[in-house]
C-alpha cells in the first residue's frame, strides 16, 4: 500500500509518524497546497489528511482506496462523492476531549484569577514597595456555585461538565440538534443558558443549525463580567458582533477557533480595544501531547481495519 500524508506540520514534529511504515510504503509531505494536492495523491491507496482538501476532482484524478482524516471534522472531504466511487473515509474522534476541557479551565482561571495583573505587579517591582503584606486590588472570585453553561453536550461537552462539578459548579447545557436528554445535567433553552449563566463554554458541531448561533443580540443580553469560551468551531459565533460586544460590555472571552484559519489579519477580534478581555489561541485545544499520540494510534489503526479486510 502506498500512504501519502499531506500535512504532517498539523501532527507536530515531536511526535512519531514511523508507525505508518509498517503498514506500507509512506511519502510524507509537511505541507500541501490546493494546486499541489492532485500530483501527489495520484498514485496513491491510502491518504492521511488533516484539513488538506480531497474533493471530487482530486479523487477522480486518482486511484485512492482509503482516506484517513487526522481528525474529528469530515469537512475537507467531499463525503457524498467518495461514497459513489466506492472509497473509504476515516476520521477519528474522542482523543481530544481531556486536551480541549484543560484549555477551557485553563481560559478560565486565567480570566477568574487574573494572575496577569498580579503576576505583572509583582514584576514590575509594586510589592516590595508596599505599606502592607499584600494586594488586591484585581477583585477575583471563586468557581464554587457559579453557573457554567455547555453549548454542546457531547463527548467533550460532558467531559467538561464532569469537571465543572468537581468544583461545585451548577452545570447546565443546550443541546444544538435538540435531541440530547442528559438527566445528569438540566438542559435549558439558548436564551436562558446566555443569561444565567457566569461562563459559557462552546463545543458543538458547526452546522446550519450552529452557523451564527451566538449573534449581537443573544450575547449581549449576557451578564456583566461572564465568561464566554468558543473551542468548538469557529463560525458558531459571529465574530464582527462578538468583537463590538466584547468593547460594548465587560465579558471576557477565550477564543481557540475562528472561521478562518489561520486567522485572516482582517479578523475583527484582531481589532478589539479591550484586549484584556480577550484571550486568542491559535486552535490548539486539541493538540495536548497525548491527545496527538492517541490520534496517530487511531489513524494507524484506521488502517490496519482497512487492510485487513
């Protein structure tokens, strides 16, 4: 079988991909652009791909039998045609859930704590200078009874919820296909999720129920001083809105995903005033050490199901 990997940068470089090479003959590329990815893939069996395109022109200029996409999304494949030609797609899910939930808490704490401004007081030489023992002039508070809202309670969702439990959070969730019933947990409409809630954290699919799902309106009836997350997808939220939101009213906001990426330097969220209360990531949730190590095993084992039937 000949594997070609066409964006092996997106796995990182710290991780080993030799497992690949006892399931066949592997050429690997760090980077494939559009006009690039036909000549690659045409002598091709097996393609790993992570957001690089395989559309119906790609595949019809091609002898593919397997595509294995390196991650949860299926949207850099058209699905529909490569059924028709009889080619199998794979993705991978759930290897990411722990790595997505610790950079929730970890955009959290950052905005809950504030140990910016402390750590900068410090820093810049104000504590050694001061009459008393300490400084609190960054009002902070604690997680016990807040509300956290879930946009999304699937795998990573309830994850985070188990999580926001054990720090006694009151947790509740909006199901976006309106098909989740979680006894676990109360489930409320969009409207009263916004408005009640102290943190709001986004991990649904983007889909036409989901495109736009947070807009001016709905966010700015949020509550003076929440916190929004988005380490869903990015396009769930409406960035030109969010942007005018964030400079109209105190909430804060960590965003890992926006609808383009890399992230366009005509973004709105690059033009905020208040950048404190911004928090930007460059889609790195998913991207833990052993979240990567686990989708590699996946991928490979994607493969071996294949070539063993």
């Amino acid at each position: 079988m000949k594997i070609v990997i066409l964006d092996r940068a997106t796995l990182g470089f710290d991780i080993d991909v030799d497992i690949f090479k006892t399931l066949g003959e592997v050429t690997s590329y760090d980077v494939t652009f559009q006009n690039q990815t036909k000549n690659r893939v045409k002598d091709a069996d097996i393609v790993i791909t992570n957001k690089v395109v395989i559309s119906k022109e790609i595949m019809d200029a091609s002898n593919l039998k397997l595509i294995c996409i390196s991650a949860t999304g299926t949207n850099n494949v058209d699905l529909e045609y490569a059924k028709e030609k009889n080619i199998e797609v794979k993705n991978v899910a759930g290897y990411s859930s722990s790595s997505v939930v610790q950079l929730s808490f970890a955009m959290i704490f950052h905005f809950v704590q504030k140990l910016n401004y402390y750590k900068n007081y410090v820093d810049e030489g104000k504590w050694q200078k001061s009459a008393i023992f300490t400084h609190i002039d960054k009002p902070f508070y604690e997680l016990d009874k807040k509300r956290v809202g879930i946009i999304g309670l699937g795998d990573i969702g309830l994850n985070l919820a188990k999580k926001a439990a054990a720090f006694d959070c009151d947790v509740v969730y909006y199901s976006t296909s309106g098909k989740n019933n979680n006894s676990d947990y109360k489930r409320v409409e969009l409207d009263e999720l916004l408005q009640t809630s102290d943190i709001v954290s986004i991990h649904c699919p983007l889909n036409e129920n989901t495109q736009n799902l947070l807009n001016f309106e709905n966010m700015n009836k949020m509550k003076d001083g929440s916190i929004l997350l988005n380490l869903g997808r990015g396009g769930i939220i409406n960035e030109e809105d969010l942007a005018k939101v964030i400079d109209l009213k105190e909430i804060y906001c960590g965003i890992d995903v926006v609808s383009k990426e890399p992230i366009e330097e005509s973004n709105p969220l690059l033009k905020v005033k208040n950048k404190d209360r911004l928090v930007l990531t460059p889609h790195v949730g998913w991207a833990s050490i052993e979240a990567r190590k686990r989708l590699i095993h996946m991928v490979a084992n994607n493969i071996k199901e294949f070539i063993s039937k």
